[in-house]
C-alpha cells in the first residue's frame, strides 16, 4: 500500500509482502535520481570472530555475480557517466548510485544484483583479504585513527560498537566462504532491508522496479542478536616517538540519535567546537595558538551516544590545552551561553541542514536516517522550527548532565615527554 506521508516535501512509502521497505522523495525539478539499498544492520552486531564481516562482505559483493563480472560492474554505472558507492558504519551498510533519471532501470538492476546475487568465490576471497589487510594498515599510519579507536574501544569496552568496522589482521585472516554466505543469509534478509530513492522518479515505478528484484527473496526472521553498549572513562596515555604531535580525544556519554533534545545537543555541540566561530576554536586555537586542528563532534547511535573533542598540539602544551577543554566545560554548566552566540549557532546549523539537502543524493540518505531512526519523516519547516525552538537553559541543561569529572574519557597519543595529567585535572 502506498501512503503519502508529508505535503512540502513529496515522500512516499511502500513496503513489499516479504518486509522489504521502499521510500521515495520525489524531486521534479532535477534530472538525476540517487538510490540506496540499505541493511540496517552494521558493525555493532558482529560477534569475537565475526568483527569485520560486514565491511568485508560490502567489499565482496563487487567482485562478481551470477550476472555480471568484477569489471562489468565498474563499467556499468560509468558507462552511463553516473556514479556507483558503498559503505559500511557502526549500524548501516550501503549501497548507492546516482544516475540520470533516464537510467534507473540499470541503476536499479546494478544495485538488486549486487545485494542478491553474491558470488563469494573462494580465490576473491583471498585476494580481497590482502586489500583489506592493506587498509588495516594504512589507517593504522594514521594517528587521529588510531587515537579514535583506542578511544571508542575503551569508550564502550566489551561491546561491538567499540570495535573497529575494519575488523582487525587476526579476524580478517580468518574469514572463509562458509562464514561469509552464513552471515550474508542472515543479515540480508528482507526485512532488514531499506530501499531510498531521491530525484526524478515516479514513485509506482520504482516500487514496481524494486519489487521484480526483491520480491523473491525469501522471507526470514532477520533480527540480530544486540545489547545497549555501556559507556566508561577510560584515561589513557599512549606513548609513539614517531610523532610530532601530541594528539589528544576528549569525551563524554551523548543522547542516542532520535532522542527529543538533539537539536539542544547539536546547539551545544555547534557552540563549544563546531565550527570556526566555535568556543574551543577561538580560544585554544586564535588566542592561544596552541593547535592547528581543534573540534567537537557528535556520535550518535540508536540507543547511546558519544560528544568527542580532538585537538593536536606540542607536548609542551598539551596540559594546556586539556586544562582548556575543561574551562569550557565548566563554563558551559556555570553559565548561559549568549543570547548572539545561541543566534549564530541555530543559524549555522540551519544553513548546514539547508545545504545538506539540496542533492539527490544527500536526501536520498536522509530518507534512509529518518525511516531506520525516527519512523518518521520530518518536513525541512519541522526540523528548522524545531532547532529554533532551542533554548538557552536547554543548553545549559545538558551541559550540567553530561559535563561531569567522573564521565569524562580521555585519551593522548603521542611523544607525551613529560606530560603530567590525573583524572584530578577533569575536574570541572
């Protein structure tokens, strides 16, 4: 059944007997159509030896079908000048296209037989572990990365969603064709699959295109076993000679995702560090010259959360710049924010929403976020109205919740000298 479910932005869903969810945007006024295949199930849900698996998988669907070979693959889409992506994150794998309207139906059929026809040969198999070991290592060479998942693994120890999506060298070495089909038959399954689209469509076509595809998957149960992570403060200091910087991770619990004071959140975090005009910006970086690259940022997730701080720096200065991060925060909890500065971060972050969906492509995966998190499709009105309403004792509030000693995590990478820090200097 097809349902009409908003009046200023033209979104309509359908669902296919067998649990597969189709939702459209239909955008008259562009010549392209953007269109995903989303599994609403990523990283978090693999288990000891399966850590990886989902990224791997993603990886493996490319490199042949029962239709179509590894290279007639990479032709298809370019052949038609349009563009073929995936990826895999802590609660999503997609795969994505975007194309001119006149070519949907091969869109359409690249996609349904990436997601349905897997071939999984044993010798693909092994070459691809070599390329993902490569990845594993290339990301290694990277400090902020390796800062990140010493931070997130001890953040939420013991649960997959502090595990690296990459998987690691051990987990990926192991991963045969057996594992790959069992877990493939298990996590595709129709009703953990999400089909967007966004562009010039007609929304009865791409239901019909969808269901000639996927009607025939058959139908499984598709739930996962999972668990709400529990969140720590880990304090870590880690020492690498072979860096120049210090770099450093701040962090403390966070809403989950769809939680009723996110737009408060996302004032908060705007004001303490998202952007140029941002409080941490201008203090440790304009006045105080002490790091190049500072910021805040928002992971958030379906049912926890995390509000992370990075900045790099001298070992020198690296006290002072986390002694700076804790000013803030007591700030934050002590004082309103300005009445200019709440006016300046609602604007930037209308701006940003704004921008954010003007491409196919970027409303197409707003689709996907708004059907797999909130159940619901908000008007671009709704989510303007809603970040306006935004108080500054909301801000406040929140800041008084999460700012506190005792929950904040921290972690250092780096040539940390002499670098001197206790959980006493978080106190805030």
């Amino acid at each position: 059944m097809v349902q009409a479910l908003t009046t200023t932005r033209e979104i309509q869903r359908a669902t296919l007997p067998n649990g597969v969810r189709i939702v459209t945007e239909s955008m008259p006024y562009v010549r392209s159509v953007s269109l995903g295949v989303w599994i609403g199930s990523g990283s978090r849900i693999e288990h000891g030896p399966e850590n990886g698996i989902s990224h791997f998988i993603e990886h493996m669907v490319f490199k042949g079908t029962k239709h179509r070979s590894a290279e007639d693959i990479a032709r298809s889409v370019d052949s038609v000048g349009g563009g073929l992506d995936a990826f895999t994150s802590k609660e999503l794998v997609s795969f994505n296209t975007k194309v001119l309207d006149e070519h949907l139906p091969l869109a359409s059929d690249i996609l349904a037989d990436l997601v349905l026809n897997p071939l999984f040969r044993a010798e693909d198999i092994e070459k691809e572990k070599g390329v993902i070991l490569e990845e594993i290592k290339m990301e290694a060479d990277q400090p902020e990365f390796v800062l990140h998942e010493t931070f997130i693994s001890n953040f939420w120890k013991g649960h997959a969603l502090g595990k690296p999506i990459l998987g690691t060298k051990e987990t990926v070495k192991k991963f045969g064709r057996d594992s790959l089909c069992e877990y493939f038959s298990r996590v595709y399954s129709p009703k953990n699959i999400l089909i967007t689209a966004a562009g010039n469509l007609n929304h009865q076509k791409i239901v019909d295109l969808i269901g000639d595809k996927f009607a025939g998957l058959p139908t499984r149960d598709g739930s996962v076993e999972d668990s709400v992570p529990k969140t720590y403060a880990p304090f870590i200091l880690k020492k690498k000679e072979s860096l120049e910087q210090v770099h450093i991770t701040m962090g403390v619990p966070a809403y989950p995702l769809a939680h009723k004071l996110r737009f408060p959140l996302y004032i908060l975090n705007t004001v303490l560090g998202g952007g140029m005009s941002s409080r941490l910006f201008q203090n440790i970086r304009e006045k105080q010259g002490l790091a190049y690259a500072v910021y805040s940022e928002l992971n958030l997730f379906r049912d926890t959360g995390c509000f992370m701080i990075y900045a790099g720096t001298a070992v020198e200065t690296a006290t002072r710049v986390v002694n700076s991060v804790v000013d803030e925060f007591r700030q934050l909890k002590q004082e309103l924010i300005g009445e200019d500065e709440l006016r300046r971060a609602k604007d930037h972050l209308k701006g940003s929403l704004m921008l954010s969906l003007e491409s196919t492509s970027s409303r197409m995966s707003n689709l996907a976020r708004q059907e797999l998190y909130f159940d619901k499709f908000l008007t671009l009105d709704e989510m303007l109205d809603s970040i306006e309403a935004v108080t500054r004792d909301e801000v406040q509030q929140i800041a008084q919740e999460f700012f506190r000693s005792e929950s904040i995590a921290l972690a250092m990478l780096g040539r940390l000298g002499n670098v001197k820090l206790t959980r006493k200097d978080l106190e805030c």
